[in-house]
C-alpha cells in the first residue's frame, strides 16, 4: 500500500469526439430482471418486436445437428448460408456480407463510409441505430422531417425530404421499409424515384428487418433493384420473420466491390456456428415463414382494430408491432401495464412521448395484453 489512490483517467475525455456525444442503444426494459420478478407467473413481452410464433422446427434442428462442435470455429466465411441466401434471392455470394445481427452491419457502414466531416441522412422517427452508427463513426447526422401524424403513411419516410436533405458531404442515407417505430411503408416505385434522385456516389441503405411481414403487392424488395444501382443496400435479418433473434444473424447484400471493403473490417468468425446452421434450415423452410405471414397479418389485423374501438390512434403497419399513440403522456400507461405483466416499448426516446410501440404477439399474448390496457384506462 503506497496510501496515494490510483489515478482514473477520464474516459469520457479520452474517447474520440463522436463517442462523447453518444448515447448507448436503449433496448428498452431490463427483461431480465423482470422475468425473475414475475418467475412463476406469464411475462408478456411485447417490447422487442419479437416472433412470438417462434422459428421453423428445421432450424432446432439445424442447431441440435452442430451442438457437439461447440469447440470448433464457425466458417469463417459462412460459405453454406451465403449459397442458400445467394440463391434464394438471385445474388453471388460475392454480394452478400454476414453479420450477428443486422446492427452489426448498420454500424459497420458507417465507420466504412462516413467519419468526421462526411453526413449521414436519415428519417427523423426512423430506427435509432442509424444515428448511433453515424456518431460512433464522428458523422454528422441530418434528420429529415417525417410525414405528419394525420397522413396515411403516419409519421413514416418521407422520401422527398430525405433526398432533399443528402449534400455534396454525404456519404450514407439509411431508410427502413417497412420502417421501425411507425410500421409505415413505401412502394417500390416510390423507391426507385428515389434512388433516381440520390447522386451514384451515395450509399443507400435499404434496412427491410420487417420484410418478410410485407403483404403489400406494391412493395418487392429492394434486393430486385441492385442491378440498376450499384449504390444501393440491402439489409435483411433472421431476428424477425424468421424468428431467430436469439442467435444473432443478419446479412447486407450489395456491390461485390462494396462487401470486399467492408470484409476488411469484419471481425473473423463474427457469426457463430448454431446461427449459420440455423438460418440456413430457416430459408429452407418457406412454408414456415408462409404460416408465420398469415398468422402475424391476421393478428395484427384484429390487434389494430381492438386498439381502434378503444379510441386509440393505431396507423395502419406492415411490420409484427403497432405504434399506438394514445394522445397523452403514455409512461404512465405504460408502467401501469408493466406492473401487470405486459411489456411494451416506451417511444420517449424516439421523441413520441405520447406513443407506445407494441409487438403483435400470438392470440393469447394479445388477449392478455387487451385485458391489462382495458385495466390501465379504466
Ligand atoms: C430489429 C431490427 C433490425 C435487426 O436487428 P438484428 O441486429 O438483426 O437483430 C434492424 N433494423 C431494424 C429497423 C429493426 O427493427
């Protein structure tokens, strides 16, 4: 003991500049603590926008099949899961980069492409991460103004305004459809447009996590659409549709040239074995992705229009959540639902203090939720 205290450096100084005006992603509720609060009794986690239907059986087995290599690095390269994807989508697998889980590669877009005195364009109430992504790589953002709350497409992107906003700076434009928190969409046509007004040297990001729950013929992915702009990407993830968020594992598909730079920075063995097994048994199994659309479109359905019938503000979605605006302070609300058991995403951080983002669960997920909220407003 030398009686003198160590000296603590001060990280918040020592980190680089975008770093210190950041603030790490909210996931939302400490699940963790809540389940071991309501052990014994049923939990409804609606906050995450998670596949309460679960994934394909193929892919438990998938995984159950590489349970014994646990000792083993994945392939480094993920060469099976990107034939499968190549094929199932009509790309190389040149195209294609794996990442755990589609943030992973949101973040890695930007500190490839954007840095300290370069922009990054994004839709206010757009997905949170694309601003994080920007300030962790020192960028700075510009927010577009969304569509207001009255319009059909509620707070969603407003395609216009979003190119209005990318300069002789920009580097990077994210964009989701179907976009997360307000479930709003665009069509192809309208994408298309818009990338017809975005200068080549300009990346778009397309983040479609919810694509696999489109039942709009008007909107095809925007996978179909890489050939004419090679600027564009597309981002996609097994959390969702395909219900594997417990794995970690999504992809970008883009230029070959692209996806070459960005390998330059991927971390080796960034998805592991169980994953790549599994996503793999996933694509395989359409059938169940078919079943998991049918039963989340029809839930939702009958979700937004219970919601309606209490005289909330529910737009229309094409994703597994709802954005419910219930047209005063929702945290109240929202601890009072908590305290019952039913979990939902608080939007005070998306600057929708009045809002609450709810997953479209299975029935009985929904019933119980219904039955705490008409609890909570009485
Ligand atoms: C859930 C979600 C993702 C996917 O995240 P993962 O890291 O793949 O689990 C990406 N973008 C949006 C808009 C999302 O809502």
């Amino acid at each position: 003991m030398t009686g003198t205290e160590p000296v603590v450096p001060d990280f918040q100084a020592l980190a680089q500049p975008g770093v210190q005006r950041l603030r790490a992603y909210d996931p939302g509720h400490d699940l963790v603590a809540l389940r071991r609060e309501y052990s014994g009794s049923f939990l409804v986690e609606l906050g995450s926008n998670e596949n309460s239907h679960g994934p394909s059986p193929r892919a438990r087995e998938a995984v159950l099949d590489v349970i014994n290599e646990l000792h083993r690095y994945p392939d480094p390269l993920g060469g099976d899961l990107k034939l499968t994807l190549a094929s199932y989508h009509g790309l190389d697998t040149a195209q294609i980069l794996l990442g755990n889980g589609s943030h992973e590669l949101l973040m890695m877009l930007a500190q490839v492409f954007a840095g300290p005195g370069l922009d990054v364009v994004a839709a206010r109430y757009g997905f949170a991460v694309y601003a994080l992504a920007a300030q962790a790589a020192g960028a700075n953002l510009r927010l577009a103004d969304a569509l207001p709350k009255e319009h059909a497409m509620s707070r969603g992107h407003d395609l216009t305004a979003l190119a209005a906003q990318v300069g002789p700076d920009t580097r990077l434009v994210y964009v989701a459809n179907p976009n997360n928190p307000t479930g709003t969409w665009f069509s192809s046509e309208a994408l298309e447009h818009f990338l017809e007004a975005i200068p080549p040297q300009v990346l778009v990001v397309v983040d479609e996590a919810y694509h696999e729950y489109v039942t709009d013929p008007a909107v095809a992915s925007a996978l179909l659409l890489m050939e004419r702009f090679p600027n564009l990407v597309v981002a996609r993830t097994f959390s969702k549709g395909y219900a594997l968020a417990g794995l970690r594992v999504g992809f970008i598909a883009a230029h070959p040239e692209l996806v070459a730079v960005m390998e330059r920075v991927r971390e080796s063995f960034n998805v592991n074995g169980l994953a790549l097994a599994a996503a793999r048994a996933a694509l395989y199994d359409q059938d169940h992705l078919d079943w998991v659309r049918e039963r989340n479109t029809e839930e939702r359905e009958l979700l937004a229009r219970q919601l309606r019938e209490r005289g909330l503000f529910v737009p229309e979605s094409q994703t597994n959540f709802l954005l419910v605006d219930f047209g005063r302070e929702a945290a109240p609300l929202e601890a009072a639902l908590v305290q019952r058991g039913v979990v939902p995403r608080p939007m005070v951080g998306y600057g929708l203090p009045t809002c609450l983002r709810i997953t479209v669960g299975n029935r009985d997920e929904n019933r119980r939720l219904l039955q705490a909220l008409d609890e909570v407003l009485a």
